[in-house]
C-alpha cells in the first residue's frame, strides 16, 4: 500500500508540469544572452547589435522560449513538432512578427548546440547554457521545458505560461500559447 501512495503522490506532483501550470514565480529572468552570431537570427529577434540582451530587448509581443538538452531523447523526437511551431508562426502573417520561439540547451556547449541545431535542422536562434546559469535561475525544470513570456505595461517580460513535456501538436499548442497570453491578434 505505501508503494501505491507514494506513487499516487509523484504523479500528482507532475499533474502541474505537464498542465502547464509550474510555478513560475520561482523563475528568474534576469539574465542576458549573447547576440546570435548570424545577420538573420539578429533580425528575427529584432536585435541590431552584437552586444548581449535581455529577453525585453526581443522585439515580440509572445516569447516562447524551449529548454532543451542535446542528450534528451524527448527534446530529440520533439524537434520536428517544434520545428513545425517555428514554421506555423512564420507562415501566419499575424503572428510572424509578434510571436518569437528561442531555444536554451541546458548545459550544453556551443558546441553540443550546433550539433543539435545542425542535425534537427533548427531555424531560431539557439543559445548555449554550458554550466546550467540559466537553467538554475528557472528553477532546474526538466526537458523539454516550454515558458511562454508575454510584454508587459513597464516593457518587462511576464511569465504566462510554462510546461515540461512534450507539445504533442504543433497548431494545438500555438493556439494554446495565443490563448493563455490574453493578447489579442
């Protein structure tokens, strides 16, 4: 019986993960990321210099940021939906510019990042998180982990949606995000 009850217990701790509904009050966003190497990366970010940046400084009424790991078997099959996110938003003229998708390998190198953009075919911007900074700052949430931010009145990000897991569908999961934002388009 104790098995049970404490097994009862686990799955209701991850009811909240996989709902969407992490604490995101224990996440912290105050940190920058170094500017995309590439001209069109810059761009789609709305970023015009190389200098670091804050996740304010993107240019995007819907931030919608994946923790990843090069080495999750999960972040490795759920690539192509999220490549397939990434397509729907550039395809939807309403969203193109409003709705911007970046990726964090937690602790992976530069190195593991390209790999991993390389071999899924990865067309945002991916940034490198080698010694877990970030990722700790967030609250070591597992991966794939999805965090959806949305502008504020003080021009702050504002955290408004959060799941670990899967997305499953692509479109389901856009309409979801649109939707939690309370942003009308």
């Amino acid at each position: 019986m104790g098995k049970y009850l404490a097994l009862l217990i686990f799955i209701g701790m991850l009811i909240p993960l996989a709902t969407g509904q992490c604490e995101p009050g224990k996440m912290d966003l105050d940190f920058s990321l170094p500017a995309p190497e590439t001209a069109s990366h810059r761009s789609y970010l709305g970023l015009e210099t190389m200098e670091p940046f804050f996740l304010n400084q993107i240019q995007a009424k819907i931030l919608v940021i994946e923790i990843f790991s090069m080495y999750c078997p999960i972040c490795q099959r759920e690539a192509a939906d999220v490549n397939k996110l990434y397509e729907l938003i550039q395809e939807n003229q309403k969203f193109k510019t409003q709705v911007k998708l970046i990726g964090i390998g937690a602790g992976n190198s530069a190195y593991e990042v390209n790999f991993f953009k390389k071999t899924y075919q990865i067309e945002f911007p991916l940034f490198s998180d080698t010694k877990f900074i970030i990722h700790k700052k967030i609250g070591e949430v597992g991966t794939p982990h999805f965090i959806g931010l949305k502008s504020n009145k003080t021009q702050d990000r504002e955290i408004f949606y959060s799941q670990s897991g899967e997305i499953t569908d692509p479109k389901d999961f856009l309409k979801t995000m649109i939707k939690a934002s309370g942003l009308k388009f």
